[in-house]
C-alpha cells in the first residue's frame, strides 16, 4: 500500500495589496506563507529585505532593462540570473518608483516535492529549497517569470495560518551594507540556508 501524502492547509491568497507597504514590514510577515508556481512549493522560511536607498540593491543606481520590474507597481516577481548561474525571485515591495523587494531565500517544501526532487537531481527533502538559486531551480522559477503578478496562475501566495516565532540577521553573500539586519528566518528550521548566529 502506497503512503498517502497530505499538504498542509494554506491561507487565505495574498493580494498585489499586500506588497504595497514597506519592505521592512511586507518582509517578516512572509515568513510562514505559502508560494506555489504551478501548484509546486512550499513554506517560506527566509527571506532578505532590499530597499533603493542602500548600495546592495539591485535598484540603488537607478533602472536598467534588469532590474525594470523593481521600479514598477508592488506585488509583481522580479527575477534574475545570479553569477550567471542561477536564478533568483524577489518580490517587488512598495509604492512605484521606490524599487524595493524581498528575495525569497529558503522554503520548506509542500507541494508537489516529487517534481522538485526531479528537477533538483537529488532526493534530500532538506536540500531542495535550502537557497534562493535551488528553490527556483526546485520550482521551474527562470527569466520567464520576471514581471508575472504575485497573485495570478501560475503564481501563487497564501498568508501564514500561525504566528511563527521570527529571527533576524544580516543578510549573506552580498558585500556592500551587509552590516544590515534584514535577513528574516523561521526559527529552529532545518531548511534554511544558513543557519542564524545567536545576537
């Protein structure tokens, strides 16, 4: 007999609205909310706020044809290629013209993980969304979602149904204001992608 698997109930869906707030306050409250691209996804347990007025963001020296979607209106993916590597998703966070928005760095897989485990090559549960390169490459995520809205096929978000406990640090692998504490995690996760130093 085959073990049936159950997903764990999802909240209500997030709404454009829902990003159209400060990215300092939009980034926490994602900690704990479900994204699914094509019905494939999970928890998000980390993520790292990046507001325009700091040398990090991709937006800091103005726009570009990269980075156009952060400049536009809240609640839209912005998606790019890392190292030339891999790809990263961020959501884009405040009013138009601010430019700012959350990388999503780790999630806890949910849904669909027998289409993650083949995407990813490998069948370690903790490993397939550990980073923001490997939960894109978990969840199909490319260059064809940049600019696609947070809230229509085949994105999809829900709002947290519990009150986690939140931990905060400085953001990693970037080397220009890393002294900010806009990392955000769940705590005591085992899928984050790297775990949080005590304060």
């Amino acid at each position: 007999m085959s073990r049936i698997s159950t997903s764990p109930a999802l909240g209500r869906p997030l709404r454009r609205a829902f990003f159209n707030r400060s990215v300092h306050e939009v980034a926490p409250e994602l900690i704990g909310a479900t994204l699914l691209v094509g019905g494939v996804g999970g928890t998000i347990v980390e993520v790292e706020a990046y507001h325009h007025t700091e040398p990090a963001a991709h937006s800091y020296n103005g726009p570009t044809p990269r980075n156009a979607v952060m400049f536009g209106p809240p609640g839209f993916a912005y998606v790019y290629r890392s190292y030339g590597i891999h790809w990263c998703v961020n959501f884009v966070c405040e009013a138009a013209g601010s430019a700012s928005a959350v990388l999503i760095r780790a999630l806890e897989p949910t849904h669909g993980l027998a289409a993650m485990r083949r995407r990813r090559g490998l069948p370690d549960e903790r490993a397939l969304c550990s980073g923001p390169g490997k939960l894109c490459e978990a969840l199909a995520i490319s260059d064809r979602h940049n600019g696609l809205p947070l809230d229509q096929p085949p994105i999809a978000l829900h709002a947290r149904t519990m009150n986690p406990e939140i931990v905060a640090g400085v953001r990693i692998g970037i080397t220009k204001a890393a002294e900010l504490p806009w990392r955000y995690g769940l705590k005591g996760s085992r899928y984050l992608s790297k775990p949080f130093k005590p304060v």
